[in-house]
C-alpha cells in the first residue's frame, strides 16, 4: 500500500500530470502491477515499454478494469479526460523511486533478501511461511526478484508487516549492491547456494560468486547473514561482511543443523532440527533433499526471529511444493509426472533426478528425463548441458531433450554410458516458436505411447522453454 504522495516525494520537479488535473496527494494504492492482467481495483499500473510489448498499449484497458492511475512516459487520449495519468522520464526509476521513500516510511519492518543460484522462490516461500507464525509478513510475489519486481513488492507493504520477505536476483555483478543501496537495503540475507546460472551475463562462476556476496556485504552491523554451510562459496562470505554470522545446513559447523534424514525422497524427507541445543522432529513435502536445505534456511531466519522451534516446524511442516517446482500428479498413461518446469540449471537438475532415483518406484518401473535447454549459459552452454547429461546416467533409464543445446546433454549422457537406443532428442530453434511447439507434440507423442504405468516423468526446462506447455499435450 502506498499513496501519491509517495510517487511525489520520490520524483519531485521530474513528473506531471496530463491535462493539468491535481488529484489527492493521499490517493491510495493497494499495489502497482506492469502486467495490466494482474490490475485490482484501485491499482497503479506501471506502463513499462518492454522489449515486446510496451505497457502504453493497455492504459484504457486499465482504466476501465478499475485502476485508480497510471504511471507511464507517454500518456493515452483513449481514456477520460479526468483519469489520473502521472507523466515521468523513465517509469522504472520513477517505481524505484517510490519504492525507497516507501520502505523508509517502513521502519519497524525487517527486510529478509534472499538470492543464490537455486532456490530462491523456494526459499522464499518457505521463510514466509515460518515468519507469518510469528508475525504479518509480505512476501515477493511470484518471482519479482529484478529491478522492477523488487521495488513493486516493497509497494505493497502494509503498515502491519513485520517481516518482508523479498526475492533478490541478479544478472551482473554489483547489481544486488545497486538493488540495495538505491531502493532498501536488506536487514538480514539469506544466500543459498552458488552455481553456474546466467553464466552468460556473469562470464564466469568466480564473478557469480561476487554478485551473489554482495548481499552479504551491503548489511550493516546490527543485521544478520544467513549463510548455506553446506556450500563452500557460500560458508566464506562470512569474511566479507560485518553483520552477525547464522549458518545453516547439515554439516558440523552450522548453527542451525539439520541430522537423521530419511523418509520419501520425493514426497519429503523427515529429519531432525536443531539449535542451540534444542531439537525437533521435521517431516516436510518438499522433494529432495536440497528441499531439505530449503527448510534449514527458513529455520534459520525462524532462529533469528526468536521463533520456538515448535513453531518453525509448524510452519515447515505447511509448506508444499511451488506450483512447476516439484510437484507430483498424474502423468501419461498412469504414471507419475514430476512437474519441475519453471526453470533450470545444471545443479537443479541433478538435485531433482537425484529425487526421482531415490523415489520409491513400483516394480518394473523406469525412470525419464524429458529436458528442455538451459538458457543463459552463453560460452559455457556446451559445457554444461554435456556435464547435465553426463550425470543422469545412473539416475534416470530415459533421456528425452528438445531444443537446440540440449543436443549436448545426448553427447553427454552417452559418453557416461546411457544407451543410444533410450535416448529421443527433438531439435528444435527455440526461438521458432512454432518449431519448438512442434517439437514438443513430438515428444509428447513419443511420452504417450512409450511410457507405461509404472514409470516416473520428469519435465524441466529453462523459463524460456515453458516446458509447462507440454502437460495438456500429455493429456490431450
């Protein structure tokens, strides 16, 4: 919630309204939204010029849907002469600027960021669920993790939060620092893991090390970082920032251990939760055990709230997984489908086939892999999809790729030593988007008579792929 007399503040002397009308600086705002879908009544809606759709098209769509004002460069004539439309330079410095002048507003909030290579919306997730045991708290919607999902989840915090749970990614290094000096700067941060996503904006692992630390680096002396023990990179960030120190994962050397795991490697592990002496017994939903990692940092931001373990692991024990991150149904012809299609790297790949050898399967049953590109990688994209590839032999009986790069997870799988005959791939430009649809169809088919009732089928693929398309194909 946020009013317009935030959005004046924090743009003084550089907007002005079209046709000269002077609403109530006290106007307010539910939340601002760039996805003209998603307006409310009341809403703000951010006019954003992207590079395929520009925002300024759907003004008199939104004005007739119930928005209260648009934020916007070039104001429409197609709406009523009185509608609010608050004419700026530059609408993405415009929102970051009211986002700022909202969370300094927000003083008694604790801002909680969290980034890492995997897991973030997980995570995140998972930390609000435990917090809100505690106290009211806004968590980032979706994953609006950039520098315009970012200040548009500060938008709508609410005098009542206590906790702010924000989703912080990045696509070069010093943008978390810039993320957090210019709009608000984080009270704690949680950083999960680093692996070899946007390989293509960052060139190397080296500087994905040093974009993700910056969220440790920028809190202050009386924050707190919450640190992955478990991952190397991450356990030594503790040099590189001034805030107190809370690791969490399953090694000796975490604040928050994790001990005893077992269970269904798919459906959830259960396993033991301890700090500072104190222990209890955890049985999650979440699938695999980097599912188990994701419960240790939301107990850990839980341990640094002063929450009872009772009540962190009430709060673990809610949480099932995010829709296309791991969830279980009903696949083709009675088998069962792991749907892990909102995105993908190398490690999110191996960690949910991990899941799926481990699963309990019915006897006789067989293992897939049906995988779309991983995005992002740039010179390292061979590398990395072969490397992938190479790891599922011995974890999955089939490998089905599409795309264009995932020719490299069938080199890969084969020099591991899968057998060409249980290897299907489907080429495709996937920026063709009625090539990479067709290839789809075609690996649907091949899914629909192929599999059998017994099996297991997992679909994962980069956001770019929307893998997700491919479920009403296996159903139709």
């Amino acid at each position: 919630m946020f009013t317009l007399n935030d959005i004046l503040q924090g743009n003084d002397n550089t907007l002005h309204f079209h046709n000269g009308i002077s609403p109530d600086p006290e106007m307010v705002f539910p939340s601002a939204h760039h996805d003209s879908r998603q307006i409310g009544q009341g809403d703000l809606f951010v006019a954003i010029k992207g590079e395929r759709v520009d925002g300024h098209s759907f003004i008199a769509r939104v004005a007739q849907s119930g928005a209260a004002a648009v934020l916007c460069t070039n104001p429409s004539s197609e709406v009523a002469a009185d509608f609010p439309q608050i004419v700026v330079p530059d609408v993405v410095k415009a929102v970051q600027a009211t986002a700022r002048i909202r969370a300094q507003r927000q003083e008694h909030t604790t801002c909680i960021g969290i980034t890492g290579s995997n897991g973030k919306t997980s995570t995140k997730e998972a930390v609000a669920s435990v917090l809100s045991r505690e106290a009211p708290t806004l968590k980032t919607y979706e994953s609006y993790n950039n520098e315009i999902g970012y200040p548009l989840t500060l938008l709508r915090l609410e005098p009542q939060h206590r906790y702010a749970v924000l989703e912080m990614g990045a696509q070069w290094v010093g943008e978390l620092s810039w993320l957090s000096k210019t709009i608000a700067r984080p009270n704690w941060s949680i950083i999960t893991n680093v692996g070899a996503a946007h390989l293509e904006y960052f060139g190397s692992q080296e500087r994905v090390i040093l974009a993700k630390r910056e969220l440790a680096e920028v809190l202050s002396s009386d924050g707190i970082a919450i640190l992955n023990y478990d991952d190397s990179n991450v356990r030594t960030m503790s040099e590189k920032t001034q805030a107190r120190v809370l690791y969490y994962g399953l090694g000796e050397g975490a604040n928050v251990h994790g001990s005893d795991i077992g269970g269904d490697t798919l459906r959830g592990h259960h396993f033991t939760l301890g700090y500072q002496g104190e222990q209890v017994h955890v049985q999650l939903r979440l699938p695999g055990e980097h599912g188990v990692s994701i419960a240790l940092a939301a107990a850990a931001a839980g341990c640094a709230a002063n929450m009872s373990l009772q009540k962190i692991r009430a709060g673990l024990e809610t949480l099932a997984p995010a829709k296309g991150r791991g969830e279980i149904m009903p696949g083709p012809n009675g088998s069962t489908l792991i749907d892990d299609t909102y995105n993908a790297n190398r490690q999110s790949i191996i960690a949910i086939s991990r899941a799926t050898h481990n699963a309990s399967i019915a006897p006789g049953g067989k293992r897939w892999a049906v995988l779309g590109d991983i995005f992002e990688l740039g010179r390292y994209a061979r590398a990395e999809h072969r490397a992938s590839g190479e790891a599922l032999v011995g974890l999955v009986d089939y490998l089905v790729a599409l795309g264009d790069e995932a020719r490299y997870y069938v080199e890969g799988a084969i020099r591991a030593g899968m057998p060409p005959e249980n290897i299907y791939y489907f080429n495709a430009d996937v920026e063709n988007d009625a090539e990479l649809e067709d290839a789809k169809h075609a690996a649907a088919d091949l899914l629909k008579q192929e599999v059998k009732s017994a099996d297991m089928v997992l679909l994962k693929g980069s956001r770019g792929m929307c893998m997700e398309t491919m479920l009403n194909m296996l159903y139709s």
